[in-house]
C-alpha cells in the first residue's frame, strides 16, 4: 500500500483533530510508524503544514470568509482544511509554488468524489492568490483587537487581556514574538556527560549544536538530519529535549539536596 503524501498526512490529522480531538502529534506520530518508507522530508513537512494551519487558523479562515459567496459555516470541514492547507503554504511557504498549492489541493478534492468540490476549491484558491495584496483586514484604529486578532491569529478575548494588561504595542510585540518557531532546545545530562564534550559528540553525528547563552547545559540545535530522538546518544540518555526558558526556570527554583520538587509539566519534550 501507497504511503500517503505530507498533504493528506496533515489533512487527516486536522480532521482527526477536530472530529475526534486527537492531537495531531499523536497521529503523526502513528503514521510514521506504519508507514517507516515515508522520507525524513515528507514528514518534516506533514508537521510543518499541520503546526502552521493551527498557528495561524485564525487568520487562514478570515482570508478565506472574505472570499466567499456564501456563508463560511457552510464550507464542509474536510473541505475547508484541504483549503487551509493550501492557503497556508501561499501565505507563509515562499519556497512552495501557488501552482504546486493549488494542485496538491486539488488533488485531494478530487478524492471526494464530488467534481463541484473540486472546480470550488480550485476558483477559492486561484481568485485568493490574484487579490492576495488587497484582502481586506479589520481597521486597526477602529477595532484594535480583532487586527491583532486576525493578525497574529490569536482569540480576541486573549489579545483583549494583553492589550487591557500591557498597552498596545508591548501585546503587538508579545504576539509577533509568540508566532516565531523556536530552535531545537536540548538540555544536557551532566551527570554523564559535559556539555562540551556532549557538543563535539554531536558533530560526529553530523548535529551541529552551540551552547545556549542562558542555561548552562542547554544546547541549541543549529543543523540536524532527521529527528534528534533517533540519536544513539539519546536513548543513551545524555539529553532530553526542553526548552531554554524551562531549563533557566529549574536553575532560578534553586532547590536544595533534600528537598522535592513537584513538575506539573514533566514529562519529555520534543
């Protein structure tokens, strides 16, 4: 059996997520497994397209709404993820064709089996990218938060509450910051080995890594082939995957030999 493409892949994995609440991690992670000729590339992707369509899901559904000629609830939820998909490799995946989005979007209407799905989401896209400079957005002097909103594709009622706490500008910079995609963190074990030495064992495995500037055995992932968990050095147990802020937050508790700690986030990163 054909191993699905990175677009159905995230495809299933949002409709998986919203029909049944399935994190979409969880099931690409399964996938991955059942079908292990899947390429490092494919898979990369599938995550990519899967992770920015819920990203940025409030700003994809805004452009697509005012594209419509009917109401948006009445765009099929399969449907409307196969444009979702598509929309965001146009607006945030330089390196990807319009022609290539639309195409692969296509395909996967076809698949439906109904051909006015398919001539519907081939004129949505086309028509999207002509206007694309002159979708219209909310007024930013008018209605300041539902252009964040729409903007940095965050609920109104959280961009209400940082807008209430921090004043305008230091919640635009909150969100802008909050929407980047952060390095690879991994955190060192120095109970087996320095950071480094860990460092050096890393570009014998073709990793590139330099130290984090905060935490001191915190290595930030610069250059990597394939998923860092598939290292023998991590099921050696040299190091685990967390993020910089978390590894600082430990060091800033300061506990004491003696004393317990209770994590309500433990658990491996990655």
């Amino acid at each position: 059996m054909a191993s699905p493409s990175s677009r159905d892949l995230a495809l299933t994995a949002l409709n998986r997520f919203e029909r049944e609440s399935i994190p979409p991690r969880y099931f690409l992670e399964d996938a991955f497994v059942k079908y292990p000729d899947i390429s490092e590339r494919d898979r990369a992707l599938a995550v990519h397209l899967t992770n920015g369509v819920l990203r940025w899901r409030l700003q994809l559904d805004w452009v697509i709404e005012q594209h419509l000629r009917f109401p948006f609830r009445k765009v099929e939820p399969t449907v409307l993820n196969i444009i979702r998909i598509a929309l965001y490799q146009i607006l945030f995946m330089d390196r990807i064709p319009y022609a290539a989005a639309v195409n692969e979007a296509v395909k996967q209407a076809k698949k439906i089996k109904r051909p006015h799905l398919v001539r519907f989401v081939n004129g949505l896209l086309r028509q999207i990218i002509r206007k694309k400079d002159s979708t219209p957005f909310p007024d930013q002097e008018t209605d300041p938060v539902r252009y964040y909103s729409v903007s940095y594709s965050y609920p109104p009622w959280l961009v209400r509450k940082w807008i209430a706490e921090l004043g305008e500008a230091p919640a635009s910079d909150l969100m802008e910051a909050s929407n980047q995609i952060p390095d690879l963190v991994i955190r060192t074990n120095t109970l087996k080995i320095s950071r480094d030495s860990f460092i050096d064992r890393l570009k014998q495995d073709g990793v590139v890594g330099v130290p984090t500037p905060y935490s001191p055995v915190g290595i930030r992932i610069k250059e990597i082939k394939g998923p860092i968990t598939k290292l023998a050095a991590f099921k050696a147990g040299l190091f685990q995957v967390q993020g910089e802020a978390a590894q600082v937050c430990t060091m800033l508790l300061g506990p004491l030999k003696g004393k317990r700690v209770l994590d309500v986030c433990a658990g491996v990163g990655g």
